[in-house]
C-alpha cells in the first residue's frame, strides 16, 4: 500500500517531524481512525486522550507512531486472501509477534528499535505475498489446492518473492539482507546485528504463538544466536517476563 511505503520512505526521526508523518498518515482517514485507537491502548499513553496523530509522537515516540502506521496499512493488505484468511492471519500474525519481539530484544540491547522491528515484521514478507500468489493462480487455473500443496508452493517461493517485493518498494537495506540471511545471520555482512535479532525474535514468536514450554525457554537461551546477542540466562528471565506485554500488544493489532 502506498502509505505504508510512504512512512517508511519518510527516514529517520532526525529528518521527518511529527506533522510531516502526520500527514502521510492522514492521507487515509480508516488509517488515522486505527492509528490513534492503538496509540491509545498502548502502555505508555498519557492519561488524557490521545487525540492528534503529532500528539500521539510526542508521547509515544516517532518511531513507534511510525511502526504502528506501517503495520496497521500492510495489514490489510496481507489479510486479504480471498478463501486463504485463517492461513494468511496465521502467517501476518507470527510476523508481527516476530517485531514486537525484535522491538523488545533490541531495546533491551540498547540498540536503536525501529530498524529491527521492521525487519522482523518483513522477514517472512515473501510467505504471505506467495500466499497470495499461488491463492490468485490456483483460482486462474480452475484448481483446488490442498494445504500442503499451499505449504510447498509458498516454501519454494518465498524466499525469492520476499526479495522481489522488499526490492520494488525500496525499504532500506537491512531490510533486504535480513529476508535472505536471518536463518544463517553469521552471513549477513553489516545487517549481522539485525539479522541475529530477528533469528532469535522468530523463535521467540513460535513460543509466543505455539505456547512456551521450560524446555523451549532453555534451548532458545542455550542456543548460539541467543548468546551471539551478548544476552545471559540471567537476562531470560527478564525477557520471557515480557511475554504477556508482548501477547497483549499482538492482540491490539490482531484480535486471536
């Protein structure tokens, strides 16, 4: 959707002001509606109403206003897979779990969050857009695909789809690195940061969405990509405390 590549075009804080993002937003009155009703249920809203798309950067921030914005106008679109919506929700929503943990990790890191939250929003891009490919040519060809053969399809294309699409709407670089290279982020180059993130935050959304087990929990902070994070397994603890913020936030964007 344009705005969604609109916000993120806009660049960094540094270089975009608040009104100036508000009025990319706006541009679509459904998506202001959306924005500001998650703006307001967000843990750090002020007590007073967020009215105001600049009022809701002032508290919240210009990143997160912008992620939200981002995530809410992709959104649509990646549900809308006529005949497909429980495997295309199913997809969307462990992308998104994937960013918020992404955002938590790289905060609790002190690193920048908006960056590593939009690369784990994207880095499975290319299995909802495949969905929806193979959904279109199947409909074409007068075929009835199974779910497996739904699951094959979008398994030997995704990758390459994610690419194409990552690619066509010019999002930054580490971007495009981390569809390709999260799964061996020792290979990533200057997006190995990014990369290890999102390779732990995905693990970390099959917990969050398949249930989390003392088992899962001690692999992942046993794993090489965990502690290639500088993270201990004192700091599991604090992170897997995280996990009903983190529940209750996908739920504001994606009702279970």
């Amino acid at each position: 959707p344009e705005v969604a590549v609109r916000v993120v075009r806009a660049g960094p804080k540094g270089s975009t002001n608040a009104q100036q993002l508000a009025d990319i937003i706006n541009a679509d009155a459904a998506l202001t509606m959306y924005v500001l009703r998650v703006a307001a249920s967000a843990a750090k809203r002020p007590k007073s109403p967020i009215l105001s798309l600049p009022h809701a950067v002032a508290w919240l921030g210009f990143d997160e206003v912008a992620n939200i914005a981002f995530t809410l106008a992709l959104q649509g679109k990646m549900l809308d897979v006529k005949g497909q919506q429980h495997k295309a929700r199913r997809l969307w929503r462990h992308s998104l779990a994937s960013a918020l943990w992404s955002r938590q990790l790289s905060h609790m890191l002190g690193e920048e969050t908006g960056m590593c939250y939009l690369c784990g929003l994207l880095h499975n891009i290319g299995k909802v857009v495949a969905l929806g490919a193979v959904h279109d040519l199947a409909q074409r060809a007068g075929k009835d695909l199974a779910g497996e053969e739904y699951d094959r399809l979008i398994e030997t294309f995704h990758r390459h789809i994610g690419a194409r699409v990552i690619t066509a709407w010019a999002l930054p670089a580490p971007v495009l690195t981390v569809t390709s290279q999260w799964e061996a982020y020792t290979l990533a180059g200057a997006a190995r940061f990014e990369s290890n993130v999102v390779h732990v935050a995905h693990a970390l959304a099959d917990m969050t969405l398949q249930g989390s087990t003392q088992l899962a929990r001690d692999l992942l902070v046993a794993d090489a990509a965990y502690r290639d994070l500088g993270l201990t397994a004192a700091d599991g603890a604090s992170l897997f405390d995280s996990a009903a913020a983190i529940n209750a936030e996908l739920d504001r964007y994606l009702a279970p």
